[in-house]
C-alpha cells in the first residue's frame, strides 16, 4: 500500500485485482485498520525463539539448495521429475559460471544474515573474539572437574560443582552459553 493512496484508489486497486473485493472507501478503511490489528496479534502471539529458529531453519535450506545448485552447475547435469510420467529425468546443459557465483553469493548472504541474527538474539557474542574466551572457559572448567572427581569424594562432587560454576559465571558474566548448567 502506498502511503499516498486514498481510501478510494485503494478500494478500486481491490476492485481491479477481484471484482468479488469491491467495496467502498469505509469499508476498505476498515479492512485494512482490522488486517493491521490480525497482524500485530499475530506477531505478539508468536514465539520469539521459536521464530529466530524458524528463519534459521529456512536460511540453512536455502543454503543447501544454492549448494545444490552448485553441484548441478559444476557436474552440468541435474534430474527433474517428469510431471506426466513421475519419473527422473537426467538434464544435461553447459555449465553456467555466473550460476556458480550468484550460488556462492547467495550463500555467504545468508550465513552472514544467520550470524548477526544469532547475535542479536545473544545466541552468539557480538564480538567474534569474545568465542575464545568462551572455549577457554569451557576447558578450563572441564579441567576443574575432572580433577575435582578424582580427588572429592563423591558424595561431595556435585555441591562443589555446583559452586565452581556458579563462581566461574560470576567472574565471566558475558559469556553466557560458554559454562554447563549447574547441576542441581
């Protein structure tokens, strides 16, 4: 919708693309006030994470099927299905380098578009160098607690665990997915 539209043109833009959608200036108003109220429910009501995973879901296929195309591009050859038939088909055609490289593109695209979402969400630092820190952490803690089962007893184990990482996520509050749970 352009934002210079009346009311009037909008109804007849309706119109034009379904006869069964013609209606006056009041009742396209109120369509579309009614749309944008769906719309915003609809985004309040989704889930948060579930969406991030959903848009990193997509991106990952995406990839995939640009990588594919790849392969096809380089071996020259892909198979279809043969919509009469059902069966696959074996297509040949020159290899086309421009395929290739808009392939690659489109991949490194959405792999930066999957990083800085993961960012913003927190799931990765912003600060690329902060992951260095986060394994470091992770190692470390891993050393901690193998030598803590080879010298506490093992009824005291999981108490001194618990305070360990508990102590170790006060000394490195950024890095937030770099230490285990605590066990409880």
């Amino acid at each position: 919708m352009h934002p210079t539209w009346t009311w009037q043109e909008i109804a007849d833009g309706l119109a034009r693309v379904n006869s069964k959608w013609k209606c006056a200036s009041e009742t396209a108003r109120t369509r579309v006030r009614e749309l944008r109220q769906t719309s915003v429910k609809n985004l309040t009501e989704q889930d948060r994470i579930e969406s991030i995973a959903e848009h990193i879901e997509g991106w990952r296929e995406l990839r995939s099927i640009a990588a594919q195309v790849i392969l096809d591009c380089q071996a020259g050859a892909t198979t279809v299905i043969d919509e009469s038939t059902g069966k696959e088909e074996l297509v040949t055609f020159k290899p086309q380098p421009n395929v290739i490289v808009g392939a690659l593109r489109l991949i490194a695209e959405l792999r930066v578009k999957e990083i800085e979402l993961m960012q913003h969400a927190g799931m990765l630092p912003r600060h690329l160098g902060q992951l260095a820190i986060d394994i470091d952490l992770r190692r470390t803690t891993d050393v901690y607690i193998e030598v803590l089962q080879q010298f506490i007893p093992p009824k005291k184990l999981p108490e001194v665990e618990s305070v360990l990482l508990k102590r170790l996520k006060e000394v490195a509050p950024t890095s937030r997915a770099a230490l285990p749970p605590a066990p409880e």
